[in-house]
C-alpha cells in the first residue's frame, strides 16, 4: 500500500548562466517503443480527492505487466527522429543528448562510486552526446531483474496510474494493465553561458494546479525510512 506525500520544489540560478528551458515540442512511445510525433501518451496529474490521506495498492495487476527491454541501448534515435521530422536536421546548438545524460554528469560530485561512459560525435559543430553501458551499469540492471527488485520497480508506474488521466477533467483508471514501455517525451532548448543545448527528457504528467500554472510534474516512490528518505534528496532531487 502506498503515503502520499509531495514535494514542490523551485529552482532558480542566478549566477549559473543557466536560463529556464524553452519548450521546442515533443513525441510519445507507444506500448512496443515506437515513435510517435504527437501529444498521446501525455497525462494529467489529478489530484486525489482525500489528498492527506490515500491508500494504494501498488501491486494490482503486476502480474500482467508488460515490460520494456532495459538491455537495449535506444540513445537518441527517438530524438533524431523527432528533429529529422521538423527539419532541424541543422539546427544552430552546442550539444544534443537526452535529459538522463546531464543528470548523470551533473551529480558526479554526489555520486562518486557511479561510473559513467559517453560516446559524443561532432557533425557540422554540434556535439551529439550519448551514454554508454558499462560493466557497472549493466550489472545494476541484471541485480533489478530479481522478482521483488522487479516488482518494486513496478510501483512507480502503478503509482502514476493512481494519479493521471488522458485530460485534465478525466478520472485515472488504475485497473488497465499497466507498463513501463509507454512514455511522453518534451523537447527544450537551454541556455548555459554561451552555450545552447537540445535535449529530450520523460514526462510523468502535466500539472494544472495553481499557483503555478500548467506545468510539468515528477513522480517518485521510495520505502518510508530515514534511510530512503536521505537518498532520495541526494541522489534525486
């Protein structure tokens, strides 16, 4: 069974040079990880009416999960396609990769046992970033394919079920089959110093909430411990 609690954070960086990221557009996966230019598989976060106190079962149909293949390496094809259909195949910037690169290089200095390999090609000046597997990384995912480690994995997309919809004004539906192959992608532009970068980056929902706005929202699950608790801020916010 699952707390719910929240999290809201801000971040502002005045003296990074780091701008706000500017949406260019975005592009869905389908259940088989086919490439979608469109809006499909993006939901909306619909806040549970009994808000400080819910209970969810995030085991309910794990069974019938259907899963993707974490050892194949998709890098940026999804995000090359989706330049290649609006004709930015020259488009003016620094550097392209997905979301989960910088978040590896931007945590090295809280990460220090996590080793990380990236390829990078340089065509007509843009840096074209892609991460690596490596010995550890690939033994990470071999230790998560355990029942219970698997399982556990599974919590986080029933969760998301349990608190998204199709449309802002729709109920979630939690008894579908659910899965972790589906998925909502934006693409944005940001500025760092000099330096431009593209980048595509997972999407768990849209939040309409105020005082806020429409805005992008992130989901988490982790056991209820001090422990757990410590990590997470660490390791991922």
């Amino acid at each position: 069974m699952a707390r719910f609690n929240t999290d809201i954070g801000r971040f502002d960086y005045p003296n990074s040079g780091l701008n706000r990221p500017e949406e260019l557009g975005c592009f869905s996966l389908d259940i088989n990880r086919e490439f979608h230019d469109d809006t499909s598989q993006r939901k909306y976060f619909i806040k549970p009416s009994n808000y400080d106190n819910v209970s969810f079962d995030l085991t309910k149909g794990y069974e019938g999960m259907v899963k993707r293949d974490e050892f194949k390496d998709e890098q940026i094809d999804h995000l090359l396609k989706w330049i290649n259909n609006h004709e930015l195949g020259n488009m003016q910037t620094h550097f392209i990769c997905r979301r989960g690169l910088l978040n590896r290089l931007m945590r090295t200095m809280y990460a220090k046992k996590d080793d990380w390999k990236f390829a990078v090609s340089l065509h007509k000046g843009t840096y074209y970033l892609c991460e690596c597997p490596t010995d550890q990384s690939l033994a990470k995912i071999k230790h998560m394919m355990g029942e219970k480690d698997d399982e556990m994995c599974g919590w986080g997309y029933k969760f998301e079920q349990y608190l998204t919809a199709s449309s802002a004004d729709s109920d979630p539906t939690p008894d579908l089959q659910y899965n972790n192959c589906e998925t909502f992608y934006t693409v944005v532009k940001a500025t760092i110093g000099s330096h431009t970068l593209v980048y595509s980056g997972e999407v768990d929902a849209v939040s309409t909430d105020e005082p806020f706005g429409e805005h992008y929202v992130e989901f988490k699950t982790i056991t209820h411990s001090a422990l757990q608790r410590n990590s997470f801020k660490r390791y991922k916010l």
